[in-house]
C-alpha cells in the first residue's frame, strides 16, 4: 500500500495497542489492527512500542511501510493451518458452560451405561431368541463399530464441526438403542448393536472435544475429573440397573432407557451450545475427508479386533483363521500408514502429532494403562462371583471401592490441577499406585478377608482416578489448537484398544490357566466337573470337596489374569516419566498459536 494511495488515516494509539485504519481510493476499505505488546519481538505484524515520542515516530513509519499483500498471505496460511475455520476462543459463560456440562455428562453417561447394562441382561436375551450361539456377537458388534469409528470422530468434528458431528453421534445411538428395544431377532439386535456403536464413540470423544474448546485448558481439569467420575459410576449402575429392568420389567428397557437421556442431551446441545460452524460448501468439506485412510483404518481395526475377539473361544489360537485374520490386519496397518503418510491431504492420524514427545508418551501410556484396566475390571466380578459365591449383582457392589476411589481421585486431581497447573505428579504417582494396586489384587485368595478385598480394591481405583484425566491434559497442553481434537480422539481410542488387547491377553491366559489347574487338581473330570467349568453358576452344585479344588482352580488362575496386569500398568508407568511440562494457560491468556 503506497502513501498517495491513502486519501485518509486515522491513527490512535491507546496504551500499548495501535490501530491504524486506511481507506483506499477505489472504495475499497481495509481495516488494520496492529496489536503490540511490551514483550513481544518486532515483526511486519506487530510492532514493540514504546511510549516515548522517538518510538512512536518508528511505529508510525512502520505503518505507512505496511504491505497489504504480506498481510492477506498470512492470514490465507493462518486459515489453512486451522482446519476447523473457527474462533478458538469460544468459552462460554458460567451458567451456558453448566447447561452444556450436564448436557455432555448425560452423553458420556448413555455411552458408559450401555456398555455395562447389557451385559447382564444377555442370559434373558439369549433365551428370548433361543439363539445361544449368538450372544457373542451383541458384545463383538458394538466392540468393533466403536473401536473402529473412535479415531474418526477428532478430524470429522475438524471438517464439519463439533456440534453437528455430537448430533450425528447422538442421532445414530439413540438409533442403534431403538432398534436393539423393538428387535425381534437376534440379527436385528446385533445390527442395533453395531449401529449404537458407531455413535456411542462419537458420544466419549467428542465431550471430551467440546469440554476442550468451551473450557480453557487451566479450567479443564475439575471438567474433566467430574467426566471421569460420570464415567465410572455409570460403569457400576450399569450391572444394577439391568438387573433391575431384567428381573423386574423388561430386558428391552435395558435399550429404551437411552432415548429420554438422549433427548436431553439433544435439546441441550441445539439451544445452549454455541460454537461456530466451519466455512465452506458441503463438496469442499467432503472433498477434505481421508476416505482411503478411514477405509483402511477401520479394516485394519477389524481384521485385529475378530481374532482377539475369537481367539481360544470360537477358533483356537493356532488355527489358520485366527493367523489369517492378524496378517490381513497387520498388512492393512501398514497400508493405512502409507495412505497417512504419502497419499491423505488431512490425514486422520496427523504424522506431526507422533512426533511430539508428550502425545506419544501419553499415546503409548493409555494403550498399556488400557491393558492393564480392562483386565482388572472383566476378572474381578468373576472373582467375587466364583470365589466368593457372590450374584452378579452382590458382585458389582464388591466393586465399588475399585470405582469410588476411581471417581473420589479423578474429581480431587482435577480440582488440584486447575488450581496450580501441574498435571506430571499425579500421572507418575497414579500408574505407580494403579501398579501396587493390581500386584495386590493378584494376592487374593479365597480366605482373603473383606479388608484385604476393599483396600486392594480401593488402592488400585485410587491411581487410576488420578492418571485418567491427567493423561489427557498432558497431551493437549503441548499440541497446538488445530491439532486438539485430533489429540483428544487419539487418547481415547488408544486406551480403549489396549482394553481390547488386555481382555484378549488375559482372557487366553486365564482358560488355559483354568483348564491345566482343573486337569491337575481335579480327578476325575467326570461330566459335571465340565458343566460347572462351562457354566459358573453350576459350581456349588457339585459336591463340596470338588468344589472346593473347582474353585482353587480359579483362584490360581485368577491371580495368574492380575499378574499379568502389573507389568503393562508398569510399561505406563514409564512412560509417563517421558512426558514433559507444558504450561496450562489461563484464561485471558494468548492461546498457542496455531500449527504451522
């Protein structure tokens, strides 16, 4: 912009900002803001000003130095580094923020519920249908549309927004949970199943976005604590409520139970929850996304999640299906990194992000911490249940000093780390703790006293309720705004596929476990020994000396399943000592600026 092209200026300087605005003689106006501050460096964009007089003769000059041309290419490369095309600063108010809240904790709610509540109730569905055989596949299905959609939900919400991508996750669960109500097959409950389940990811990863972006990051951590403890006792109320439906009313009410809670979450979100929708047409959005990369991710998701899923129950571990299955997955991994790297223009899984020290720290951490939760919290209603001789639902009671310790140090973390920003202690003391935890619940035996059950229990949900969330913070603290929701779908998707792994790993370590310790110590193996191994709850049939050696069976077994836990919980352990501190920016605070 040359001076004679200037027919008028303006300039006003307030404290330590300068505004300059230019009208040009074509009519065509351009507004310029040029905000310094004291500890900034000089640039074409902003000016370091001084209040004396020789100061301001420079900041003036610079000014009529300006370069509209330079000005309009940054911005251009600004918008192209933020994919989502939106104000970053959208915290909401207090009392909007609180609205959304309970909105998104119902979401996380529905979404923790309803992979537990079913799970008692399958027995009564499989008898309904008469179709036995199939019960697997109303876990398997759900299993493999969520795992498999998890990672999608960060880039999606990226191209077309968090708001509508929440709707979408919403709409197709409460879809998927219909289906599952009015099923009148067993086919047509699975594919409810599988449907519920590409929503029910959408649900845990996006509240976990959108508290990301409504929240700042200093905030976020009482949030986020508060999530975690939703989480977790809907994980324990789910067992008790589907006893409930299934005794008492109907074990349809185990799906019908989402749609009110889903109604609220919806209403919530259309009028309350405010953030801008990215720019652009629909085609130039579709024309954004990484088919070939989502394509050959959930392939290769599938391909590994069957034979974990199948492995030593359907198919033996050696047999030519199983190793089939791992190879095609392994292979359709590689090509999914291929596609990531030389082919995606946005990919799904950004290789930047793999790059930085503190994601894949915390990548590498959930995955194993994934391993070892999910092996404690499968085998240890079986534990109570067989060993103890506890009901399902006397059982998920035995829990709850696993799940209020889990839930008491998620909501008091939380609340620490918002206070005085630091997140690094409660990742290495929790993994550290949740490690003693399971070495001690690999102890219990059958004369273990009720002490010894609720302090193990106790210690274990202790450190896991302070490394969950914290993990979290640590990943996005050091990643840059566009790169948030891509970092927060990973997290998760990266510890619920160690759950996958650690039910596999466990699950084939305890049947054969199981299977030598009955050989051994049971003789002889006549038929009902076999029927009560099959079937738990035929155990205390059997004569009391058989039963007796039944169940140090399992107790021997059981404590192999917990071991097993201790050394990846450990493997988290040192990871997290690789993460770094990043500084959680308080509100009012400059955000990191976007990625190159």
């Amino acid at each position: 912009m040359n001076n004679d092209n200037i027919s008028e200026k303006q300039t006003r300087i307030s404290g330590s900002t300068l505004f300059a605005e230019a009208n040009t003689e074509n009519d065509t106006t351009t507004d310029l803001k040029l905000t310094t501050t004291r500890q900034s460096t000089v640039s074409q964009n902003e000016l370091e000003i001084d209040e004396s007089p020789a100061a301001l003769g420079q900041a003036l000059f610079k000014l009529n130095s300006y370069n509209q041309d330079e000005d309009v290419e940054l911005a251009d490369s600004a918008t192209k580094s933020n994919p989502a095309g939106q104000d970053q600063e959208e915290f909401l108010p207090l009392r909007e923020l609180l609205t959304v809240f309970i909105g998104l904790c119902l979401a996380l709610f529905m979404s923790s519920l309803d992979q537990t509540i079913v799970s008692v109730a399958l027995p009564t569905i499989a008898s309904s249908f008469n179709a036995l055989n199939d019960i697997a596949w109303v876990g398997t299905a759900y299993l493999l549309t969520s795992t498999s959609f998890q990672p999608l939900y960060g880039k999606f919400s990226d191209i077309f927004g968090r708001k509508p991508m929440m709707l979408f996750a919403v709409f197709v669960f409460l879809l998927g949970s219909l289906l599952c109500g009015v099923a009148n097959s067993m086919i047509m409950l699975i594919v409810g199943r599988a449907i519920a389940g590409v929503g029910g990811s959408g649900l845990l990863s996006l509240t976990m976005i959108i508290i990301s972006d409504i929240v700042p990051i200093r905030e976020r951590g009482k949030y986020q604590g508060l999530l975690g403890a939703v989480f977790s006792l809907s994980s324990v109320l789910g067992p008790l409520l589907g006893g409930v439906f299934t005794d008492h009313v109907n074990w349809r009410w185990c799906f019908y139970i989402n749609l009110p809670l889903g109604a609220v979450t919806v209403v919530t979100i259309i009028f309350v929850l405010r953030q801008k929708s990215p720019t652009g047409s629909m085609t130039a959005k579709l024309g954004r996304i990484d088919f070939w990369g989502t394509l050959t991710l959930i392939s290769s998701i599938v391909l590994v999640l069957l034979p974990l899923n199948w492995g030593g129950n359907t198919y033996p571990w050696n047999s030519g299906i199983i190793i089939g299955l791992f190879v095609a997955g392994i292979v359709m991994a590689i090509v999914f990194v291929l596609v990531e790297l030389y082919v995606a223009k946005e990919p799904i899984m950004p290789a930047a992000v793999f790059k930085l020290r503190n994601p894949l720290a915390v990548f590498v951490l959930n995955f194993f911490l994934g391993v070892g939760f999910y092996a404690l919290i499968y085998y240890l209603p079986i534990y109570f249940q067989v060993v103890k001789g506890d009901s399902a639902t006397t059982a998920g009671l035995e829990m709850l000093p696993f799940i209020l310790g889990l839930v008491f140090c998620s909501i008091i973390s939380g609340g620490i780390v918002s206070a005085f920003g630091k997140y690094r202690i409660f990742i290495w003391v929790g993994t550290a703790v949740v490690t003693l935890g399971a070495g001690l619940i690999s102890t219990l035996t059958k004369d273990s006293n009720r002490g010894e059950q609720i302090g193990y229990l106790l210690i274990a949900g202790l450190g896991l309720g302070g490394c969950m969330q914290s993990t979290l913070l640590a990943a996005q603290a050091a990643v840059q705004r566009d790169q948030l929701a891509t970092v927060t779908s990973l997290s998760t998707f990266w510890r619920t596929l160690g759950g996958v792994f650690g039910i596999a790993i466990a699950g084939t370590i305890f049947n054969n476990a199981l299977l030598s310790n009955i050989q051994e110590l049971v003789q002889p193996l006549t038929p009902e020994v076999i029927s009560a191994v099959q079937d738990e709850a035929l155990i205390r049939a059997l004569p009391p000396a058989v039963a007796t050696l039944v169940i140090e069976s399992y107790v021997k077994s059981l404590d192999l399943a917990f071991t097993v836990a201790v050394p990846f919980l450990g493997v988290a352990f040192l990871a997290g000592l690789f993460i770094e501190f990043k500084p959680l920016i308080k509100k009012g605070q400059a955000p990191p600026p976007i990625a190159e």
